[in-house]
C-alpha cells in the first residue's frame, strides 16, 4: 500500500488530471447525448453546450486540485480563468472540426467521433494547462 502512495504522490498531478479529465468527459458525452437524443438538438449546438458545463467542471478541478494554482488574488485568478477558457475554446475548435469531419463528412457514428475526439481534447487540454494557464513561475519552483 505504501508503495501504491509513494508512486501516486510522484505522478500526483497527471493522475489526478486523468480522473478530472474523465469525470469532465463523462459530463461532456452524457450531457452530449442528453442534448442531441433527448432534446434532439443539432450536434454541434450540442457540443458547444456540453463543453460549457464541462468547462465549468474542469477549470474548478485543474485550479483546486490538479495544477494546485497559488494565484490566490483576484486580478491573477481573472487571468488565470480567461487563459483556461482560450485554450478551451482553442480545444472545442479541433473537437468540433473533428466532430463535423468525422460524423458529417465521413458519416461515422456521432458517438464514436465524439468519444476520439475526447481523448484528443484531454491531451491538448492538459499541455495547454501546464504550459499556458497554469504554467509554476521560476521564483516559485525555487522556493520549493
């Protein structure tokens, strides 16, 4: 058990951007497909309002508990939010490019090409994070 810890504590943060990252995908692909089979709302509208309650999700969790921000001031967090919501929406571009190519163009399952673009999204939406919104600053990593 103490090994399991030690091995958690050192890949603390990718492992708990993995279980965000699939709690926030779970929230995506079902409210998706609350959007489009029950409400029968094209997918791409759909889409988009999925990725907003994700988003919500997940910048709450990558802030408190993945990258652990220090930015505690008001103006820093105002920063820190409008960077995660640009890589973000970078993110929904490429989901919904590949969500339009795959279930329009090439006529592929809605589903399938929403559930590889997610995988897309979760691996972008992580270097994004790590090297753009919630990038340590050098004074900080010294201190540590």
């Amino acid at each position: 058990m103490e090994k399991l810890i030690n091995i958690y504590k050192k890949n603390e943060e990718i492992l708990n951007y993995l279980i965000f990252g699939v709690l926030t995908t779970i929230i995506s692909i079902a409210s998706y497909a609350i959007f489009t089979n029950i409400f029968n709302i094209d997918i791409l509208i759909s889409n988009i309002l999925s990725w907003i309650l994700s988003v919500l999700f997940a910048f709450v969790t990558n802030k408190l508990f993945v990258f652990k921000s220090k930015n505690n001031s008001f103006k820093a967090s105002i920063v820190e939010c409008l960077k995660f919501y640009a890589s973000r929406l970078f993110s929904l571009g490429a989901e919904s490019l590949i969500l339009h190519v795959g279930a329009t163009i090439l006529h592929i399952n809605d589903m399938i090409v929403k559930v590889f673009a997610q995988v897309i999204v979760i691996i972008l939406n992580y270097i994004l994070s790590k090297i753009l919104v919630f990038k340590k600053d050098k004074k900080s990593e010294k201190v540590n």
